[in-house]
C-alpha cells in the first residue's frame, strides 16, 4: 500500500490545492472564475504556478509569521503537487496582512528584494481599496511580465529595471520639472551678472 505522510488536519486542511484558494471569501464566483482562467494561462505557458490565496483563521498575527505561513504554503503545494516552482500571493483578512513567497525558478525570475517590491507597488493600492479582484488581476499580469523577461533570459532586477507607461510619464515630468528649476536658476544667475 502506498506511504501516507500524516500531518495534523489543521495544517493538512491550510494546503492550497489550486491556484486560486479563497478560504476568506472575499471573492464572488464569477471573479473567482476570471482570476483562476488567468493564474491558469500564466502558470501553464510559464511552466511557474502563480497563486493567490486568502485566509481569515490564521494560527499568527504579526508580519513575519505571515511570511512563514505564506512560505510553507507554497512548499505544501508544490510538494503535493510533485513540483518545484512556484509563487504565491496570501491575503489574511483578519490581521489585515499579506505576504508573498517564491520557491524554484520563481525565485530567480521574481526576486524577493526587487520582484516582491514591485509587486507591491502594482497591487496593494488595490488590496487596500478592496478591490480584490484588481489586486489578483495586477498581481496575476505583473507576475506574467516577469515571468516572461525571464523566459527570454533578461529577467528584471536592479540592472534591469521594471519599467511601465505609467512610470515613463511620471519620470518625464519630474525631468521637466527639473529642468524648468535648472533653467530658472540659471535665468536669474546670469541676470544677476547683467546688473
């Protein structure tokens, strides 16, 4: 007979089993069905699974035993699974706290210190306006870009930054408003000389 790992039915019970576990139930069935089509699609071309879970009995309550949690639930499932690579995203409603954790590839194509930072600042607007289906979408297509510059051997990181539309224009503004300080000072120097 095949070997059973025995674990105690709590933490048996907190292993995702699919790419979207909403144990929270913050998400309707219809956005349940959209978020799960598009961490499927991702997780499929990239061969990296792409997760998002939400829980209220969390058995913690400050920040880095959230990130414990969200690392051993991704060590869970791909263990479970019979895989190596994968990211999750673990929304908590009860302390108000999240975290994200990368294991295999996803480690090298979504770093911690620069992936999970960008991440950051895609998604959690959304999370704190609680809309949660954007914040899952956002998370689901930032996660795809990264994946992608990966798959094509130019990952993003400090040397290669992460750059959106976004981004350029308000680069370009504060560059012209630079500029315009820079001008003005320099307007007024040689004014000062014309005297």
């Amino acid at each position: 007979s095949p070997m059973t790992i025995s674990s105690p039915q709590t933490e048996n019970s907190l292993t995702p089993t699919d790419l979207l576990t909403d144990n929270a139930d913050i998400l309707s069935s219809s956005e349940e069905e959209r978020i799960e089509e598009k961490l499927e699609d991702i997780s499929e071309k990239y061969g990296i699974d792409v997760l998002v879970y939400t829980t209220r009995d969390v058995p913690y309550n400050n920040e880095s035993a959230c990130m414990d949690f969200a690392f051993d639930r991704i060590e869970e499932y791909l263990y479970a699974e019979g895989k190596s690579d994968g990211i999750i995203f673990v929304v908590d409603m009860n302390y108000r706290l999240w975290n994200m954790s990368t294991k295999g590839k996803a480690e090298d194509a979504i770093t911690e210190s620069y992936g999970l930072e960008i991440l950051d600042k895609k998604c959690i607007d959304s999370l704190s306006d609680g809309d949660y289906e954007e914040c899952f979408m956002k998370y689901a297509e930032t996660c795809e870009k990264f994946l992608k510059a990966y798959d094509e051997g130019k990952p993003y990181g400090p040397t290669r930054p992460f750059i959106t539309a976004g981004m350029i224009i308000k680069a370009l503004l504060i560059g012209a408003v630079i500029g315009l300080i820079v001008a003005l000072i320099v307007t007024s120097g040689l004014k000062k000389q014309l005297k």
